[in-house]
C-alpha cells in the first residue's frame, strides 16, 4: 500500500467500524423489539384461553407495545442518518485527502522516534525526494543539513521551526515547519504531525531588505559623520577666465572629502541623496563655499553648483540672505542632470536670489535635453557649455559649429557663454575665434585650495 492510500484507508476503516457499531445497535434493537413484541402477544393469548383477567403487568405490556411502532420509525431514521453520516464522512475523507494532495507545502507524520510513518507528494517539490522513499527516515535529517545541527522538537506541545535544508538538485532551501505531537489515551507520545512550507523566496527578500537597511544605516551615518566632522569636507577653486584680459572673473566651489573611503565627490553627492541626505550635504558645500568669498579678488564672483531640490528649499535663501552685500557675487549654478518638475515654483525662489544681487547660471549645458529646457525655462544669466562639447572642438566642425549657434543664441538674450574643460591651446583658439569670453578647464587652471590672484602663463594640461 502506497503512503498516499494510508490515510485514505485509516479513515475507511474507522467508517466501516462505526457502520458496523451502529448496524449491531440496530439489529440489537429490532430483535429486541420482536422478542417484546412475541412476549406480550403469547401472555395475552394466554390469558384469553384461561378465561383470565389479564394481570396489571400484560396491561403495562401491551402500553409498551403501543410504543413499538415509534420505535420502529426511530429506527428507521437512525438507519438513514447512518446513511448520510457515512457518505458525508467519505466526502470529507475524500476532500482532506486532495487537500493534502494539492497542498503546497509537506504534510507528514512520525513514530515517537521522529521516523516518518506518512509523507504527502510535496515533499518532492520541496526537497526533490518521492514521499514513499522517505518514509522510515528521521525527519529532522530531512529538515536541515547536517552541517547546521537537527533542530529539537519540544514534546510536550507544538513547535514551529525555521531551517535551511539542501534540495535534491544542489540549491538550499529554506524552511518553515509547523510540529504538534500525538498523544495516546495516557498522554504519552506516540509520534508527531507536521506541515512544512518552503519560504525561499520570502526569506531571500527579507534578507534583502535587511542587507539594504544595513546599507542604508551605513551609508546615512557616513553622510552624517561628513557632516558633522569640520575635517571630512573641504572646497577648492577653480578659476573662471576673461578670455580676452586674462584675467580671473571668477571662482567655481568644488567640493572635496577627505573622509573614508577614499572616493569621488560625486559618489559621496549620489549617496547622500540615497539616503535622504543630499540636501544637507550641498548646503554643508554652499556653506564652506561662501566662506572663501573674503579671499577671491575684489572683483571676482563665487559660483556654487546646486540641484533643483536645493535650489527651492528654503535654507538657501536664508544662507544667501546672512551673506549680505557679498550675495551680489554669488552664482548659482543649476546642473543640467536635474530634474524640474515645477518651473514656476522655481521661478519664484530665483526672483528672490536675484533680488539679492545674486546671478543664476545654467551648468553643464548640451549634455543632454533637459538643460535647453532650463535654459529655456530659467533664462539664466549665464550658460555653462559641457565638456562633451568643449572637447577637440577646433577638431571637430560639428561641435564648432554648435558652440557658435550657442553663442549666438546666448548675445541674442543677453546671456554669458563659459566653457566648461578647455584642455588644449587649440580649443581655447576655437573657442576665441566663436566669440566666446569666458572659459575654465585645466589649460587655463587647476582648482587649488588657495585661490589665484592672477593667471600664469598657460601650460600644456596634464591628466586629472
């Protein structure tokens, strides 16, 4: 007999044996009632061929016959309620045991020794074994490997575990069981019952999410410890350039960290703003920034980089507002790489910084869509032409004929053009000759903790 047939055929027996109680009940009954019956008919019979009085005892007998037929209808339901009872029974029979076929997960049960006596099929999707070839085994070796212990069961009461076992096709799964012991009429053990689920898929996620909180922690308290140690961030200037005086018209404020680990400013910039963090950080930048106003040439400006978000939160209108007379030489640069979803609202803070002195430029322009659209949008003072375009333009006609268009575009509103990158004497010429004034990049100067006062002559650029 299969293990799948044993709880099937358990229950069969125990229907058959209550059929068999109830049948002799009522066999019992009936001949009971048929000997009553012959009894109180012979003594009357008697009585009638005496020429007797009958006696008070065949008067109480025939009362009881009166009773009889009752007894009989009484019997008759018992026999058709035994009937459903037994079809019923098989029908629910029949249900558990397509329950347990269809179940997803493995029913079982075991001896007092904890060897399995019954498997259900899904012990093969969740193990890769086939149930009749597990019976006998210890189920906790099937529960866990061996190299991470058998887990205990508690006898006294249900248990619920949670393992990691290997499936047949080498991948691990991890398990949640549900353990209650058997107990015979004395209350000893006699073996154990048990439901167990594979929830793989629930237990890699939350140990994802676990590992991305762990992150999260990690990388929001190194964003804090930047912020709140005076040593982890510094600003260095980069000069901005009047082409045509060789002069300094400006600074551009580049964050740098001195804080571990050792990496770019704009991988610690990115994972601030994972953690909810990026704000702070750039104001913590702006901040450093505007302290090195006093130390720029009396006619250069400051120009500090800033996203959108930061741009309209209101702690930069009051640093701007603390700066005084010196915010009328502050630019504020918005990058090309961040979204606006909101011109209008942006619109508005810009009207107050420039109410202030403080001018707005567009940065890294050409890089991508959307800085056509805060140009268009902003009609900033300044627009900041990217690398990408800046690169071997006196090389290249397209990307020279481009800045032209964009120096041309910028007069026609008023706007300054700078160029962002310039590395070689052979872009500069072609900037020069597009009538662009203003430029910056490592042919002109390094940015550098001190901030120049004065140009030197310019130098074939090395590698950043």
């Amino acid at each position: 007999m299969t293990d799948q047939a044993q709880p099937r055929q358990v229950a069969n027996d125990d229907i058959l044996h209550t059929r068999r109680v109830i049948s002799s009940a009522v066999v019992v009954l009936a001949v009971s009632m048929a000997i009553a019956l012959v009894s109180y008919l012979w003594d009357w019979f008697d009585a009638v061929n005496a020429g007797e009085v009958p006696e008070p005892d065949e008067w109480l007998g025939m009362v009881g016959l009166a009773g009889l037929p009752y007894a009989a209808v009484v019997t008759r339901r018992l026999v058709r309620l035994e009937r459903k009872l037994t079809v019923r029974e098989r029908d629910a029979v029949q249900a558990l045991q397509d329950t347990v076929d269809n179940a997803h997960g493995w029913i079982w049960q075991t001896d007092a020794d904890m060897r399995l006596t019954n498997s259900s099929q899904g012990v093969h999707a969740l193990l890769g074994h086939r149930s009749n070839d597990v019976i006998g085994r210890v189920v906790c070796e099937l529960l866990s490997d061996a190299a991470s212990g058998h887990p205990t069961v508690d006898p006294g009461g249900r248990h619920d575990l949670t393992t990691a076992t290997r499936h047949t096709d080498g991948t691990v799964r991890h398990l949640s069981t549900t353990v209650a012991p058997i107990f015979d009429d004395s209350g000893r053990t006699v073996g154990y019952r048990g439901f167990t689920a594979d929830v793989t898929a629930e237990t890699v996620a939350l140990t994802a999410q676990e590992q991305e909180q762990r992150r999260y922690a990690e990388a929001r308290a190194r964003i804090a410890q930047a912020l709140e140690d005076p040593e982890a961030m510094y600003v260095v200037l980069q000069p901005i350039v009047d082409i045509d005086g060789r002069r300094i018209a400006g600074m551009e404020a580049l964050a740098r960290f001195n804080a571990e680990p050792k990496r770019t400013p704009d991988l610690w910039f990115a994972e601030a703003w994972e953690v909810d963090l990026g704000i702070d950080l750039e104001l913590h930048a702006i901040d450093l920034a505007c302290r090195r106003l006093p130390e720029l040439p009396a006619h250069g400006y400051l120009s500090i980089n800033l996203s959108a978000q930061t741009l309209t939160d209101p702690r930069l209108l009051a640093m701007l507002s603390g700066l005084g007379d010196q915010a009328s030489r502050v630019v504020v640069e918005v990058t090309e790489h961040t979204a606006i979803d909101d011109y209008s609202r942006v619109a508005d803070v810009l009207d107050r910084i420039r109410a202030m002195g403080a001018r707005l430029a567009v940065d890294d322009a050409g890089a991508g869509y959307a800085s056509m659209q805060h140009i268009l949008r902003l009609r900033p003072d300044i627009i900041k032409l990217d690398r990408s375009i800046i690169a071997d333009n006196d090389l290249d006609p397209a990307r020279f004929a481009l800045i032209g268009a964009m120096a041309n575009f910028a007069v026609s509103l008023g706007m300054v053009v700078i160029a962002e990158g310039v590395e070689t004497s052979g872009e500069l010429a072609a900037l020069t000759e597009n009538q662009i004034c203003h430029a910056q990049g490592y042919y002109l100067a390094r940015p550098a903790v001190e901030p120049l006062m004065e140009l030197a002559p310019p130098v074939a650029a090395e590698a950043a």
